[in-house]
C-alpha cells in the first residue's frame, strides 16, 4: 500500500490533472454531492440559530486635562513647561496612555462588575439558542458576600417553575444539589453558601426555565477586561475609544455608563487626595501653633505687666521704622526656614513614604515645582498600580521618575535652606546696625520689641496655615470630573454570528466531503476500473475494451447484436488487421500478468471472430501448466502441443480439432501437463512447428502462461508478431502496469497492445470516461444498456 501511495502521488505531480474526468465524476455522483450539501446547508442553519447575537456598543471618552480647571498648580505648571519648550514633549502621550490603562484595569471593572452585579448572569433557553436575560429576569438571585468573594469556580443553578414550586438543580466544585421553592423570597443553603432567591419588582412568579451563574467577581472582572472591552486611543487628540462586545445590548450600555461614572469617581478621588492629606497635615500643624502663640502672646503680657509698659518711645520712631523693615524680612526668612524644616521633616517620616508632600508657599519657584511634579507623578503611579502589576512597564518607569524627583526635592531643600541662612545674615548684620544706633532706648523696650516680633512670627504663621487649610478645603468641594462622555452608548451594531457566511462554509462542506470521499476510494483503490486508468499508468496502446461477460459461457453469442463484446471483438480484429503487415506477420502471442484475467476467454473469442471473416486461424494451447482449451471446446483427445515438443509423437497435424461451429477455426490443444514446459518451449521443434503453421494458416493465436508467474511466454516471444497483453477490471492491480511498463522497456515482448478486459460499462468509472464518446448509441449496438 505505501509503495502505491508513493506511485500514485508521483502520477499526480508527472501528469496534469484532467478537469473534464473530475467533472464527469460529480456529474455521476451528483446525487451524493446535492444530497451532502442540503444536509450541510441544514446542519449549518442550525449551528448559526445556536449561536447568540452579538453586538458592539461603542462610546468615546475626552480626557480633561485637570490643570486648566485650577485644582492642580503642579499640572499648570508643566503645561507651562511644556509650551515653553522645557518640559517633556511626550507628557500628553503619556497622560493619555496612563489613563487608557486606568479603564482597562481589573481593580476599576470590579467595581463596575460590584455594582451592576454582573457576577450573577441569567439566561434561559429561547429554540436551540440561549438567550442573556440579563435584568429581565423573573427571578434575582444572591449570594451573600461573603461565600462570593470565596467561590473557587462558578455556581450553576436551573430554576425551573413546576406545579406552583421552583425546582432549583445546581452544581458547585462538581458537587450536585436540589431544593424545592415554594414561595418567593425564600434562602437555599448550598455548599457554595446561603443563596437568596426573589421576584423582581413587578415581575410575576416564573413560567420559563431560567439558568443562573454566579462567579468570583474578580474572575467577571478580568473576563470582561480580556475578553468582552477593548480600548482604542485617538491619534493627536487625548480621546479614548470603549468598545463592548455583548449578546444583551443593555448589558453592554450599562457597562459603559457605569465604567465611565466609576471612572471619574476615581479620578476625582486620586485628585482629592492631595487636598485631603495637605489639610490634615495643617490640622496638625494648627494645633502646636496655637499652643506656642498663646505662649508668646501671655509673655508679652506679663512683661508689659512687670515692666509697666504701654508705648514705645517717640525719640526711636524713625530707628524703628527702619528696624521694622528689617524685622519684616528677617520674619518672612524664618517663616521659609520653618516651612523647608517641616517639608523635611514631612519627607523623612517614613509613615509618609507613599503620601503626597504638602505645598505650604515655598517662595522657593523651583523647589515648588518639583514638589508639585512629585505630586502629580505620585498620584498617576495609585491609579495604575490599582489595575495592574509590579511588572508593568508604565508603572517601572513612574517609580524611577519618583525616585529622581525625590532626589531633586531634596537637593532643593539643602540648597534653598543655605540661600535663606546667607540672606538672614544679612539681615541680622543690617539690623545688628539698627540696634546700635538704639542702644540708648531703654532695656525694656528692647526686650519688649524681641518678644513682639517673637508673637508676629507665630501670628503670621497661624494665618498662613489657616489660609491654605481653606484652600484645600476648596479643592475637595469643587471637583471637575476627568473624562467627558463624547458620543454615549446609545446604539448598538449586530456583528455576528455572520449566519450567510456559515451556511456558505457549510455549504462548501457538505460539496468537500463527497468530492473527498472520493478521492480517498480512489486513493486507496489499488485496481484498474476501466481504460482511463491503464492510460494514466503507462504509455503503451489499448487496442481495446471489453465489457464485462454477463453470461457463463466462454463463447459469446457472435449472432447478437445486444452483447456488446461481440462488436468490441470484431473492433479488435479491425485493429489487429491493420496493424499486423499481412501475410508475413500472423503470430499473435495473448498473455496477462497473472492467472484469471481472461487470456483464454480473449484468445478464444478473438480467433473466433478472424476466423468469421474466412480466414484459416489456429489456436494455440501454449499455458502448458493450467490448459483450458480443451475443457472449453470440448476436446476428449489426451494428447495435443506438449506430445509434439516431448517427441511422443511427429505429426502435430494429428493433434489438431475442428469446432463444427467454426469450419475455418482449428485447436491444437496443450494435452498432457508437461513436468517440464520451459525446455520444451525452448526446443527447435516449437520453432519448426510454428514454421509450418505460418504456411498453412492466416493467423496463429496463441494462449501463453501468465508472465507475471512464468517464464513460458518470454521465450514464446520469439515467434510472435504482436502481444496482446490482458489486465482486467477490478482484478488487475496498478502496480502491474508498471510491470508491463518494464516489459516494454527492456523489449521482453514485441509490440505489446493492452486489452482491457471485464469493464462495467454502466458503472460510474466508466460512464465518467466514456459518456461523452457516446458508445453504443450512434450505431445501435446497445453498449452500456441493460437487457431485458
């Protein structure tokens, strides 16, 4: 079978495919390929009502940039940056980019899936479909919350109304349970936990089956983020593509709305929490201020008390008019030494390592923008960290860019801290120079002025932390939402299933399995059927094709014109006269690969048929190991050939019979087997014999052995003018062609013609081939008819 495979794939890569056979084949079997088709066609219209509807929701989100709406310096400020060619020109890309990954976070479509209850799904069985009820529901079920979040696979539950009752059958870790319900609101003990079960409002008891699905809601969440939303984002403009893919147009549209208003609750969140984290720290601040302004206030009343004071003296007006100025800078001075400490002390608490740095009024341009980009970098790096892994590369390079502004703060710290001692010194030396010139005012005023500016600086402190505590206290009320809903999720596109394109696949389905069917019984058909495959495998001529003998008889009926061999025979004696060059060459030498492919039945049918044309013709028994000639004719006579040969006897012409039926027509029949027919083929007196049978008689045709089997007919080839070489129908393997083939290759045997015998002439091989020859029908010879 492999060396076969092996012949037939190296056929099809030598010889072009022949179009009109393959369409003559599906002409024949149409039948099987309509038939195939219809069932296709059937199967796929089932297999597309199956399918759900699915449906695209789409909705576009504007992402506002929050530092035109005046509630993040920091953002104004590098936006300024930026329109100045000194900040980073990949800022927006990245903000966009940042944002798209918020919405498509797990930790956001949770709180979507939590508040829609997405992790319960309901549906029910609408003819051969099932249908996503979503919230028209009959029936809301529940898990309680604290089994939800602990379900390790999915809870199924059927709900089916029977007799008044709800028969509800579920499954949970493969384990299978049963409850009847017999009045709604009712709770169902489950191995997954309490499960509640209710009518919704204005819904009537349930008449349908309805199946329910309860799942972890993270596991929704994550379905939903991988499988069901995509995100798209705008080139050039910082708009963000939503889009849903769902069976429940609601479903989808609710996801949408929902995933938007989470969304900007987050965000508003996010920007909240610097406001909120810098009012408790001023909370904090508040109260020892107001401890150690209380202190100084009562020091200065006790010193007025002790010492009796009540106006600073006139004489020293203009000195401290100066001094005040002075007093003035060196207050502001110690106000920014204060608020640099705490924003040190602020950074180097390690319970603040996550927390956003307070922006007091560092006077400081500098080490205040960099506090407000750590700010704004803290907050992005929360939101992404929320739906999403230490690994992710957006989230790596904020934490670097942190770590280097952190680094950057701290620098600004050192250096504006050494900018304000220079300028404080300065300060002190040019009021060190007031003081002298006041020398002469007296000690107590002197003391006095020490501890009234000692009360200004607490003073004016407390106000500046009263001031900004109002401040962010504004920031929290007023919150502008982050994203703008451009075009909402109003309308929905049908996107599948494609029921046209199904049942086209089907269609070419159903024709693809009988044309395969085919090929594979071709494949692994190993016989010749008719003369189309002896003409595929080999080059050498078919002189003819005979159909298959429906009778018993070797002889076939020459008198008939309904048998059509009797026609081919005499189509093959036409063909034998014009390719025999007459009267030199008369030997024709009938032979087959193997036994039973009807040699004998072809020697004698066609030395019947030369000899209805008045000629003398002789047959030959030269199968000197199997003869049937005799057994068929009906010859009693013992002896024949094989005597001759041997020597047993010298008149050969004794040996021959003469058929009543067929005057012209002799038989020299085998006789006796022989024990050895090779050497007496190879005897002179075989030579001799057929030298005198050329003289006597117009054709000679001789019955040899199979070649396939023996060597007998190799060495009878020396007196023959033409082989006639039998394969037959069914019986005949292909790879015995090739064997010929080779025969003919090494000129083993003269001018070897094919006939192929037993073809069904009504099968559908053949009437593949032949049925545009039209055999049988121009000349009334009724080839390929039935008989009656």
């Amino acid at each position: 079978m492999d060396n076969y495979l092996e012949q037939f794939e190296q056929e099809i890569q030598e010889k072009p495919i022949n179009w009109r056979e393959i369409f003559d084949k599906i002409i024949y079997h149409w039948k099987w390929f309509v038939l195939s088709a219809v069932t296709a066609m059937i199967f796929g219209a089932i297999y597309g009502r199956m399918q759900n509807d699915v449906y695209e929701v789409k909705s576009s989100l504007l992402i506002i940039d929050q530092s035109k709406s005046g509630q993040m310096n920091e953002m104004s400020l590098l936006k300024q940056l930026d329109a100045a060619g000194l900040g980073s020109s990949r800022s927006s890309y990245t903000m966009i980019n940042n944002e798209e990954q918020v919405l498509k976070s797990t930790a956001l479509m949770k709180r979507v899936v939590d508040r829609l209850e997405l992790y319960t799904s309901y549906s029910t069985r609408k003819f051969l479909r099932t249908e996503n009820l979503y919230t028209a529901s009959p029936i809301y079920v529940k898990l309680d919350s604290l089994s939800l979040y602990k379900l390790k696979s999915g809870v199924s539950l059927t709900v089916t109304p029977e007799k008044g009752q709800l028969i509800v059958e579920g499954s949970y870790n493969d384990v299978d349970f049963t409850n009847n319900i017999s009045k709604l609101p009712a709770t169902v003990k489950t191995p997954a936990g309490n499960i509640t079960f209710e009518l919704r409002a204005g819904e009537t008891f349930p008449e349908e089956e309805v199946m329910v699905n309860i799942n972890n809601p993270l596991k929704v969440a994550k379905s939903i983020v991988n499988n069901m939303l995509t995100t798209e984002v705008a080139k050039l403009v910082d708009i963000i593509d939503l889009t849903v893919q769902t069976n429940n147009i609601q479903n989808g549209q609710d996801i949408l709305n929902t995933l938007v208003d989470i969304y900007n609750q987050d965000a508003s969140e996010q920007n909240n929490q610097s406001a909120i984290n810098t009012a408790q720290f001023i909370d904090t601040r508040l109260k020892l201020l107001t401890t150690e302004l209380s202190n100084v206030e009562l020091s200065m009343e006790n010193y007025k008390q002790a010492n009796k004071l009540t106006d600073i003296n006139a004489d020293a007006e203009m000195y401290l008019s100066k001094n005040s100025i002075y007093d003035q800078q060196q207050i502001q001075g110690e106000i920014q030494q204060h608020l640099i400490k705490y924003v040190e002390d602020f950074i180097h608490d390690p319970s603040n390592k996550s927390a956003l740095i307070p922006n007091l009024g560092l006077q400081d341009v500098g080490l205040a923008a960099v506090i407000e980009r750590y700010n704004e970098l803290m907050m992005t790096r929360d939101r992404i960290a929320q739906g999403s892994s230490a690994e992710n590369p957006a989230l790596k390079s904020l934490n670097q860019e942190i770590s280097m502004t952190l680094k950057a703060i701290q620098t600004g710290i050192v250096t504006g801290r050494k900018g304000l001692q220079v300028s404080n010194n300065d300060i002190k030396n040019q009021n060190q120079l007031m003081q002298s010139k006041i020398k002469d005012i007296p000690r107590q005023e002197r003391e006095y002025i020490e501890i009234k500016r000692q009360q200004q600086v607490k003073e004016s402190l407390y106000l500046f932390m009263l001031q900004k505590r109002e401040e962010a206290s504004l920031n929290i009320a007023v919150s502008v939402p982050k994203g703008r809903v451009l075009n909402a999720p109003d309308d929905a596109t049908l996107t599948g299933p494609h029921r046209k394109i199904i049942l086209l696949i089907f269609l070419l389905i159903g024709l693809l399995i009988p044309g395969i069917i085919i090929y594979i019984l071709e494949l692994l058909n190993t016989s010749i059927h008719s003369r189309a495959d002896v003409e595929k495998l080999s080059d050498i001529p078919i002189i003819t094709e005979l159909e298959t003998n429906k009778t018993d008889d070797m002889i076939i009926n020459y008198t008939s014109n309904a048998s059509s061999n009797s026609e081919l025979f005499r189509l093959m004696r036409t063909k034998l006269q014009f390719t025999l060059d007459h009267p030199t060459e008369k030997v024709i030498l009938v032979t087959s690969t193997m036994s039973g492919e009807g040699k004998t039945f072809i020697s004698i049918n066609l030395s019947i048929m030369l000899s209805l044309t008045d000629k003398k013709v002789i047959l030959l028994g030269m199968d000197l190991r199997n003869p049937q000639l005799s057994k068929h004719f009906g010859i009693t006579a013992k002896d024949g050939i094989s005597a001759y040969l041997s020597g047993q006897t010298t008149d050969f012409k004794s040996l021959i019979s003469k058929p009543s039926a067929f005057p012209t027509l002799h038989i020299l029949p085998t006789g006796v087997i022989p024990p050895n027919p090779t050497e007496l083929i190879m005897k002179e007196r075989f030579d001799e014999i057929i030298t005198e049978l050329r003289k006597e008689y117009d054709y000679i045709v001789i019955d040899s052995a199979p070649v396939g089997a023996v060597s007998d007919s190799y060495l009878i080839d020396r007196v023959s003018d033409l082989t006639l070489y039998v394969c037959r129908a069914g019986v005949t393997d292909k790879r015995n062609i090739e064997f010929v083939n080779r025969i003919q290759e090494e000129k083993s045997l003269k001018r070897i013609f094919f006939v192929v015998n037993d073809v069904n002439f009504e099968s559908g091989r053949y009437y593949a081939y032949h049925s545009h020859y039209g055999y049988g029908k121009k000349y009334g010879y009724g080839y390929g008819q039935k008989k009656k």
